[in-house]
C-alpha cells in the first residue's frame, strides 16, 4: 500500500483504521518514521521510545514494523508487549520515553490504530503533533522496504508487576473490605492486567471472558453500550455480587454497575472518584468535561474543591491537568485521568478507587450512589446530517431566542436553569452528538425530543 486514506486513519486523537485496506504494516512503518523524528524534534535527548499492543490478531505484524520505522530516526524501542493502555502510558511516565501503544479500543476486530505519547505520557493530539506525524509519514512511504518489520529489534520489558503495584498505590490497601467483583473483560486487556491488579487484595474477583480475543466472540469491547454489559449484570446478580466492572478492549476505560445489576453512568462514577480523591488531597482543582452532569461540580465544590469544565478528549483533559496541577479527571465515557498517573487516564485505578470508597462506606454501591446521582440525562444521541456545524449555528440561534444561555466552549451548550443539553459535531463522521440533562425522566425525555425536532427541522437530518 503506497497511498493509504491519510485523513481517514489520523483521527483527532489517535491513528485508527480497517486492517489491511487503510492500516497495513507499510503504514505502520510510515508511521514509526513519522513518529520517531517528531520525537527527536520535540525530544532531542531521547534515545527510546516505548511499543505496546492489545490483542489484535494484527498486533504483532504492525508492531514489528512500527519498530523497524521508529529505529530509523536512530531511536530504540522498548516493547512492553501485550499491555492495556494505562499501562503503556504507565510505561511511558515511569521510564520516561515516548510511547506507542497499538490498539483500536473497542472498535470491531477488522480495526487497529496507534495511540502516541511524548515521554511522561504527554498526549499527541491532531492539535498537539499529529498532523506532523502524519505529514512525515506520508512522506515516508515511498521509502517502506518490501518487508515493512525487517530487522525490527527492542529490548523486552515486562513492567505488569510495576504496573500493578503502582494502582494499588492510589488507595488504603488497608481499608479494603472482601467483596465480590465480578469484571467483564470482554476478551480484551483487562484479561491479563485485571487478575494481575487484584492478585493480592482481599476481593474475590470473577473475570467474565478473560481470555485474550481480538475477534471478540463474546461481546463487543464497547462497554458504554449497555447492552454489552448484558452477560456482566446477569452474573452480579446470579453470583450476589456487591459490584460489576466493564472494561473496553484496552482496558483504560470502566464502567460499574452496582450489587442490583444497574449500570452507574460516567459522571456518577467521576463524582465518586472526585470526592474521594478531594478528601485525601483538601482544597485540590478537579477536571469534568462539558458533557458530564451538573451534579459533578456540584459534588467537587461540597468536598471543597474546585471545578474547572474542559472539552471533550484526553489530549485537551491532560494539557489542562498540566496547566493547572488538578488532582483528577473525569469524563462521562469512562475516561478518568490522575496526577499522580503522569496525568493519564486508567479505568483500573478509577475501579480500586471506587472499591475503597465502598468498602469504607460499609453499605451497598446501590445506596452510594445515591447523593452522586441528582439529575436525569439522555446518554449522547447521534444525529446524521449533511452539515453539522452548520446545523450548530443555526440550532444556537434558534435556542437563543428560547432564552437559552449559550456558550461554544466545546460544541454548543445550551443551559435553561432546570436543564441543559450539549451538541457537538464529531470528529470524524458527519454527526452530531447530542447530551440532555434535566431534572427527571420525564422532562429529559420531553427535552431530547424537542432538540432533535430542532435539529431535524434545521438540518435535514436523515438516517
């Protein structure tokens, strides 16, 4: 493959692609190319560059000649090997190199990509380096040999056990209570960095699905779909569990459901994790995203801390970190980043955080919950339409004259006192996504359809 669809495999945030039509192992070279004179550029001290992948039936072709490409800006490669994300990012920060984690997280198996990190696990963004990444490959590929992985070299690294040591670090091990866990792990990364977090702590943990498939003959490895958590909330309750966990295929992303089977959505679980990460740390800054509940920094203000909204994307969430020393971060898709993580996302540790807060709590996650959960919201709805930024201006200016306060922070937010909803283009397709919240079931069902008639009226949507 020697024109590969450029602007259809760099995204916002990551490279992802069908494999081998838009992602093949000359790509993957072209792309290491890229990416290791972006890190001499950036870096000019660094000598390595850390290479992980998930499960992927294509992993280790694509791996290899990433590694081969990354070796000719004079770079070495350190290959951690089958790892989660949190843990390349973990990789990243403790040997202090840039990073490569090859994964396609819980897109369908045909998919692979690349998720890259500056050393310290500094995200690359389409903003923040990705669009010369790309520029540089594609004036690599004319140069990829016939075999993309000849001669690909790295040293061997096996940093689970480190890994493992370094979640626990971010609770009381002391105060953990035995409970039953069960986790979904959907044949995806959380198969091996699950047993391994969990090996010596009091809970007795019920891995669904362990083994490692990238065909995922289960279920998809997209767990923000509820009805991929099917199989896990049918075993919570079958084992009388006191709480489930659903990871994505590489394992940085979780969502909970509590002992009665019923999912807890993003915001809630980043409003417990907020409170508690407050407690231990008085007064700290913590990040919510535009999309996540109004009871988030409501929360983090009665833990005396202080909210600050970002957008949507670890790559703005992490540089605001940065900026600003906060303590945590939450978004409502089950991203949760940390500090003390080299201000990386990891759902594992968001999960032992949570279980330190039930354990100390000493009642039912159904009960938890309940101070975390003041407001009804839609899920995020997707819309096709021809134009969607267009649609955009035309829906705030409608909304406006509703008496709607609107900012376009991140997409448009529209806020009127008793609800709220946010629209924002995506990325990558010609969507829009949709978020309501309001004050109950009712009226967030009354207020998504009277947005998506504004939207359909103003846009000509279709299916």
């Amino acid at each position: 493959m020697k024109t590969p669809p450029w602007s259809s495999i760099f995204k916002a945030y990551d490279v992802r692609g069908t494999v081998p039509d838009q992602l093949d192992a000359e790509v993957a070279w072209a792309i290491g190319a890229g990416f290791g004179r972006f890190v001499r550029d950036r870096e000019p001290d660094a000598t390595r560059v850390v290479v992980g992948r998930d499960m992927r039936e294509s992993g280790p072709e694509l791996a290899r000649a990433l590694t081969a490409g990354i070796a000719t800006a004079g770079l070495s490669v350190v290959d951690v090997g089958l790892c989660s994300t949190d843990l390349l990012y973990f990789a990243s920060g403790r040997l202090k190199a840039a990073g490569a984690m090859l994964t396609a997280s819980h897109n369908p198996a045909r998919y692979n990509g690349i998720k890259l990190c500056l050393s310290g696990a500094v995200p690359i963004g389409e903003e923040s380096g990705l669009a010369e990444i790309r520029a540089s490959a594609e004036a690599a590929i004319s140069a990829a040999p016939a075999d993309p992985g000849a001669g690909a070299s790295a040293e061997v690294r096996d940093l689970l056990g480190a890994f493992a040591a370094h979640v626990h670090s971010f609770v009381d091990l002391s105060a953990l209570a035995p409970l039953r866990v069960v986790a979904d792990t959907a044949n995806g990364m959380g198969g091996l960095v699950c047993p391994a977090v969990f090996a010596e702590l009091p809970f007795s943990l019920d891995v669904l699905f362990p083994e490692l498939d990238g065909s995922f003959p289960n279920h998809p490895a997209d767990p923000i779909q509820t009805e991929n958590q099917a199989a896990l909330r049918a075993r919570v309750l079958e084992s009388a569990a006191d709480v489930g966990l659903a990871f994505d295929g590489d394992a940085d992303r979780v969502f909970l459901v509590d002992e009665k089977a019923q999912p807890l959505s993003g915001s809630t679980t980043t409003a417990i994790v907020a409170a508690a990460m407050l407690d231990k740390n008085p007064g700290g800054i913590v990040l919510h995203n535009c999309i996540c509940s109004h009871a988030v920094p409501e929360v983090v203000r009665e833990h005396g801390g202080t909210p600050v909204r970002t957008r949507v994307g670890h790559s703005f969430i992490k540089a605001v970190m940065a900026e600003t020393g906060a303590i945590f971060g939450g978004e409502h898709s089950g991203h949760y980043y940390f500090r003390e993580n080299f201000r990386a996302d990891s759902g594992i540790i968001a999960a032992l955080v949570v279980l330190e807060v039930l354990s100390r709590a000493g009642v039912p996650l159904s009960e938890l919950r309940r101070p975390f959960e003041r407001y009804s919201d839609s899920g995020e709805i997707n819309t096709e339409v021809a134009d969607p930024r267009a649609v955009v201006a035309r829906v705030a200016e409608a909304v406006s004259g509703w008496g709607a306060a609107v900012d376009f922070f991140d997409g448009l937010t529209a806020e009127f006192g008793d609800w709220w909803f946010n629209l924002r283009p995506s990325n990558t397709e010609p969507l829009l996504r949709l978020n309501v919240e309001a004050a109950d079931a009712a009226s967030c069902a009354s207020r998504v359809d009277e947005v998506l008639d504004l939207v359909r009226t103003l846009g000509e949507a279709h299916a």
